[in-house]
C-alpha cells in the first residue's frame, strides 16, 4: 500500500464528474488500499477517489466502526434532517454545518463485485453523502449553512454542549 497525494480545494479536478466502474480488477483494488491508507494518514472518516485524482466512482469510510470500500455508491431513498459540522481532507482547516439526511439507504457494488445494500443513519450517513457528492464533483463547503440560516434547534444543542466541553 502506499499514500496518495490529497488533491486540495482549487484544483479543477475536484469539480468533475467521476465516472461509474465497469471493471473491479488489481488496479482498483490497489487505489482502494491506497485511500483507506492515505485517509487514515490524514485522520480523516472517509475519502473519495477524485480527492486522490482518480476519476472514478469510488469511496472508502471508516467512522470508527471499521473500513468501508463503496464502489459506484448511489444513494436510492433519504430521510430526515441533521444539522452538524464538517470538514474535508480537501478543504484543510475549514470546517461549517452542513443539513444532510438523518437517515438514507445506498447500493453500492463490494470489492468482489456483488451489489449490496445498506441502510444508514447519523454520521454514517453524512459521511457517505458527503463522499458521494465529491463524485458529483460538488463540495461540503458549496452547501454550508451560514451561522444566521441556522434552526434555533441546532444553536440551542450547540450552546448545551459549549457548556458541557
Ligand atoms: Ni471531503
């Protein structure tokens, strides 16, 4: 295995479309190792294919419960709303709150080529739109909620949780 240049916000490559796979062989195989790897590196909770300047429908998430490799992830049905911060290995040292879908399920194809799906809630569910929309070539930062748009809801549980820290 080894580690992958992060592209960084600016670069043209962010903004394009990835393509969908058609063939899951070594090579592939190998770039999935190689971002599980490089995310790590970056203490990061998911990473995405264009961010390593492939161009190709593939991400890796891992938010504690253990590695996820997602391959032409499509995201069928969402529910719910959830409001909380994010970042992006992409974007270094910005970080702003984000509406994403409490709940979603996905298909996605394993490493071995079988479709498989997945329902998923909470920050797993942000972490997983948050990649896919990085294969849109659409960034975390392009839907930040600026702090006056916010609901009383979330400010309220942000300011609980000043107290708490
Ligand atoms: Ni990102």
């Amino acid at each position: 295995m080894a580690l992958r240049n992060i592209r960084i916000d600016g670069d043209p490559l962010l903004r394009k479309r990835s393509k969908e796979i058609e063939t899951i062989d070594t090579r592939l195989k190998i770039l999935l190792d190689d971002m599980l790897e490089t995310m790590y590196d970056a203490e990061g909770v998911g990473l995405a294919a264009p961010q390593v300047g492939i161009l190709k429908r593939a991400v890796v998430v891992d938010i504690g419960d253990g590695p996820m490799k997602l391959i032409n992830p499509v995201i069928k049905n969402s529910s719910g709303e959830s409001f909380m911060a994010e970042g992006c290995l992409s974007i270094p040292d910005y970080s702003g709150v984000v509406c994403r879908p409490e709940k979603l399920s996905l298909e996605y194809l394993d490493i071995d080529g079988n479709k498989k799906y997945l329902e998923a809630a909470g920050f797993l569910a942000r972490a997983i739109c948050h990649e896919v929309d990085h294969l849109e070539g659409i960034l975390f930062k392009d839907k930040v909620i600026p702090e006056e748009q916010l609901p009383k809801e979330y400010l309220e549980q942000e300011r609980k949780r000043e107290r708490r820290a």
